[in-house]
C-alpha cells in the first residue's frame, strides 16, 4: 500500500511540473510590463529602468527565467503583495484553512446526502422515490453555484433572517457561543457547494449501485443469509463506490472552481476570495501563487483519491 | 388509445416499413424521452426569444430613465428595471443573445479540438497517442476557474486594444473557456478510435487503398461522433456556466454587454429591495442550462449503442 501510494505520488511531480509550466508560459505570453508605471513617470531616467530589468533579470531568455521562478517558489519564496504589504506565502497561509475547512465540510455533506440517496434510487429504480430524486439531482447539478447562493442568501437571510450572509472571520463572542456563531455562518456556503457536489455524485452512485446490484456474488451474498444491510453496506456499496470515487477525482478542478465562486458570494475571506481581490487588484504574485496553490490542491485531492482507490480495491495496490 | 383514424393512418406504414438508418432510429428513441422533448422546446423557445425578441420588445437597452429605477415587474417592463431605470426584458433578450453564442462557440471549439486530438492519438497510437493522452491528463488536472480568470485578467486589454471591446471580450472568453473544455472529448473520441481502426470496414477501406486521412475522415469519425454529440450538447451548458461565473465574478463581459452573469453580478448589491433583477437572470440561466442537460440525457438514450437492445 505505501508503496503504490509513494508511486502516485511520484507521478504527480511531473503534473505539478506541467501545471507549474502552463502557468508561467501564459504569465510570459501576456502583455504588460510589471515596471511599466516607471516608464510613464518623468522623473525616472530610462537608464534606472533598464537597470531594474537587468536587476530582476526580466530580459534573460525564457527557461532560464522559468527556472529561476521555479526554483524560488520550491525555497518558499513566494514573492511579496503590493498590496497587502506581507509575503504572500504568509497572506496565502492565512486564507488557506478557512477554505479547506469549507471545502471538506462540504464534500462530507455531499457523501452523506449522495451516497444513502443513489443507493436507495438504485435499489428501486423508476419508483417515485428515484423519479424524485433524479429530478432533484437534474435542477441541483444545473443550478450554477453563484445562482443559488444568491437564493439562498434572499431566502435565509432576507425573508426568513435566519442566517448571516457575511462570514467573519473575526467574532468577538466566547466558548460555545463562538463555535456556535462560526457553524451558523458556514452553513450556507456549506450547503451551496455540498448540494451541488451531491447532485452530480447521486447520479454516479446510482448508476454504480445499479451496475453491481445485478452481480453474481450479490445473489451469493444474498444466498449464504447474509442480512440485507451487511450485504448492501459491505458488498453492494464499496464495490459501487469505486466508479464513484474516480468520476468524483476528475469533478475535483470543478470543485474548487465551484468553491471560489461560493467564497466570493459569501465574501468567505479564503484564498479563492483572495485570488479574485487580488486580480482586480493587479497583484500578480498572489494571482499567480494561489492559482498554483489551486494547481497542487488538485494533485493532492487526487492523491487522496488513489488512496481511497487502494482502500476499495486492495488489488489495485499490488499491481 | 388508438382509434380507427389513426390505424388507418399508420397502415401503409406499417406494409412498407421505412429503411431504418442509424439517425432515424435515433431520433425516433429521442422522441419518445419526454423530459428531452420539453428541454427542446423550452430551449426552441429561448433561442426564438433571443434571436427576434429585440425585434418584437423595441425598448433600447441602455436607456436611462431614473424615475423608474428598481422598479418591479409592472406592464411598461415585464421583468423591471435596473439601478439605472434601463429595461430588464430588453437587457436580458440582448443578453441571451452573446450568453448562448458563448455557449455555441465554446463548444464548437472544444469539440474540434477534442476531436482532432483523440482522432491523431488514436489512429497513430505509439509515442504521438502517450504524448498526447500525459497531455490530456495534465489539462484534466489543472482547475479550470482559476486559470481562466489568470488569462482573462492577463490579456484583457490587449485584446480589447487590438479588437475592439466586445469583439475582444468575446474572442477571449470563447477561445479560453473551449480550450479548457476538450479533454472528456479527446478521452472518448480516442476510446472510440481505438476499437474502430481495427474492425474489418477500416481494414477493408485500407486494403483499397483509401489513405489515412480519408479512413479517418470518412470511415471512422463518423462512426465516432454518437458520443461526442453527448459530451458536446452537455459542454454547450457548461459553457454558459463558465461564462456567466466569470461575468458574476465581474470578469467577462463589461457591464454594457448585459449578459445573464453580468446581470447577475450588477443585482447582487441589491438582492435585497431589488430581487426580481437577480432572479430573472439567473432563472433563465438555470432554464437553458437544465433544458440543455435534458436534452443530452436524451441524447445519451437515443445514440448510446448499448441501449438499443433494451428497447
């Protein structure tokens, strides 16, 4: 087992590599000149223009310059925000819990509604119960994200004043009161990306539960007078779940897309909320850390998905 | 349910059974997907309303009128006004017009790309078919949102310099959001290509002498598309979601372009004493976008070979 996982992890250096050179060849590609502001100001000679240049060595040839930028950024040295006057490895740090506590609060709420629901619809299918939540699934996966969070925010915190539609990060209350304020305002945001999740997965679950319910070795655990629960929960849905795991490994780009959009309704202060400040801002080393901190969020939840691969399917480790 | 007319009716049908062809039978299973029928029709009627809506509801678009301001729904404007008095109905036909050709030309682009990309990894198989499919992963992996706010937010205003404002907007978003989008295509189209270059009408074709572009083009594509129709009609709606999420986000089009997104993220400040200017939006978005996903499950039905047997 740790040995397939230290295989995968190997492969994905070469993914971040990749991803790592996409980003600074669209970075090089793009117009602009990062010293531009100097060449417009008279009182800047041309001269200590040119020696900035030579200074950040911005006209050294193309590799030499990506590696120079990878080199810095495997060292930790993520470059400085012009605008929030911190490295930006220190602001990205800020920022990163909020979102991944979000983004696994909301993968769990999308487990536990997706998986009990498609399994279910799998087990009846066509009855009303699976037409339903077909149907649920339909509107959820083709609500966009940005749509109902806005729904949700005139529905809960307009009309019904249940639930704060600003997420703080600092509130003054103490011990209960201050987790209890902390839960009330993730709900939403929580609920928003989970249902969406939940409804693209409902299908896979179902569709998975329906492949391996017709099986040989269900009857037979059926046979032997294994009781129905035992024969759903250990045969039926961990052999269904390893379909389920892969479509929801290739969804996982789309998550986080999914998850920047919440931040920003929400004004959840994660990084997703930063890279958007940061690009009407103009602060390209944020813009352009936390669009790899994205990139290795992606290889990691990968990771952890051939993880669960391995867990489902002991087989797959020892090929 | 049948009555005498229409037995009479299906009669000579029925005597000389029409030549059944793959397209027929699949329209025929189409039809009978009721759900599908409907998102057709409700996408029939979005398209009408945006392609000669603004022949029909004359209100300009940027027309200012202050008096009238975040008004509600109210006969002189079905769908309100927004912060500027400027009509809802009107922006919103005009809107839809670029929110669905974004749609349209995003996937036209990703469905080429896909195409041309599973079609050469395929065919040629070896060191081409590895190169391009580590290739395929590497785009799979990387999150599509971020980056393509990164490129909007670096070649915007070049863009806009060099073609124009609209023009450059659009050039940029369709390019980007199809050029993010071909992987699940290539990964099919290769699939597909893979078990036809070896079945024997391929064979025979090569054995006459048929060169390699015209087995592709002639033989093969053809018997490859059923599923990328599928994947396209569904990119289409993602399309529409990329491009309303990065007009949302304030990113795509400029606020003189009111597309559904832009809508949206101009109403959000005022959810809530204006909320019919969000919802109006936002609910067509929806509309179009599960009437789309409908119709690809439809789609699916009627052109995936494995299901003929069930029906």
């Amino acid at each position: 087992m740790s040995r397939y996982l230290l295989r995968r992890a190997l492969i994905s250096i070469p993914v971040l590599l990749g991803i790592s050179v996409v980003l600074f060849t669209v970075l090089s590609l793009a117009p602009g000149d990062p010293f531009e502001e100097l060449a417009t100001n008279p009182n800047v000679p041309a001269e200590v223009r040119q020696n900035l240049r030579v200074k950040f060595g911005l006209d050294d040839p193309l590799p030499v310059r990506y590696a120079r930028w990878v080199t810095s950024m495997l060292r930790g040295d993520w470059g400085f925000s012009f605008v929030s006057r911190i490295n930006v490895d220190t602001l990205i740090l800020q920022r990163l819990p909020v979102t991944l506590v979000v983004l696994g609060a909301a993968q769990l709420l999308a487990i536990l509604v997706a998986v009990p629901i498609g399994t279910y619809s799998a087990l009846r299918p066509y009855s009303l119960f699976d037409q339903l939540a077909t149907t649920f699934a339909f509107i959820g996966f083709s609500l966009p994200t940005f749509f109902t969070g806005l729904l949700f925010i005139l529905l809960f915190s307009i009309y019904l004043d249940w639930l704060p539609f600003i997420y703080r990060a600092d509130i003054s209350a103490t011990g209960w009161r201050w987790y209890w304020e902390h839960i009330r305002q993730a709900i939403m945001p929580v609920a928003v990306l989970g249902l969406f999740q939940a409804a693209a997965m409902t299908r896979f679950m179902r569709a998975a539960v329906l492949d391996v319910i017709r099986l040989d070795y269900v009857n037979t655990a059926r046979a032997k007078g294994l009781p129905e629960k035992t024969t759903l929960v250990k045969h039926v849905v961990r052999n269904a779940l390893i379909p389920v795991v892969t479509l929801v490994a290739l969804q996982i780009p789309n998550v986080f897309g999914g998850a920047l959009v919440t931040e920003q309704i929400f004004r959840v202060p994660g990084i997703g909320s930063l890279l958007i400040s940061s690009i009407l801002a103009n602060d390209t080393p944020v813009v352009m850390a936390v669009t790899f901190v994205y990139a290795a969020l992606v290889v990691v939840s990968n990771l952890t998905a051939d993880l669960l691969y391995g867990w489902l399917d002991p087989r797959i480790s020892y090929r | 349910m049948v009555d005498g007319d229409a037995l009479v009716e299906t009669l000579p049908v029925a005597v000389a059974p029409q030549r059944a062809s793959l397209w027929r039978d699949a329209l025929r299973r189409f039809r009978r997907h009721r759900l599908a029928m409907i998102g057709t029709t409700v996408l029939l009627v979005m398209v009408v309303a945006v392609v000669a809506g603004p022949l029909a509801w004359r209100l300009p678009v940027n027309e200012i009128d202050f008096k009238q301001k975040l008004k509600g729904p109210t006969w002189s404007h079905p769908l309100g006004t927004d912060d500027l008095g400027q009509d809802l109905l009107a922006r919103m036909l005009y809107g839809g017009r670029i929110s669905l050709a974004v749609g349209v030309a995003a996937m036209l682009i990703a469905i080429s790309l896909g195409t041309a990309i599973g079609a050469a990894s395929g065919y040629m198989g070896g060191a081409v078919d590895h190169t391009l499919m580590r290739l395929t992963d590497l785009f799979l992996s990387i999150p599509a949102l971020p980056l393509l706010l990164l490129i909007v937010y670096l070649f915007r205003d070049a863009l806009k310099k060099a073609v124009g404002p609209e023009a450059g907007v659009f050039v940029l978003i369709v390019v980007v959001i199809g050029g993010l989008r071909w992987m699940p295509v290539a990964r099919l189209v290769r699939a597909q290509f893979l078990s036809l270059r070896e079945k024997e009408f391929v064979e025979a074709a090569r054995g006459l002498g048929a060169p390699p572009l015209r087995q592709v083009v002639r033989h093969i594509l053809p018997n490859a598309m059923a599923p990328v129709i599928v994947a396209g009609s569904l990119d289409v709606a993602a399309a529409i979601i990329a491009e309303s999420t990065l007009s949302f986000l304030g990113l795509g089009f400029p606020p003189d372009i009111p597309t559904w997104g832009r809508l949206l993220f101009d109403a959000k400040d005022t959810l809530d004493f204006a909320p019919h200017w969000a919802i109006f939006p936002g609910t067509a978005i929806f509309l179009t976008v599960l009437s789309i996903n409908y119709i690809g499950d439809g789609l699916r039905d009627a052109l995936d070979p494995r299901k003929v047997l069930a029906r």
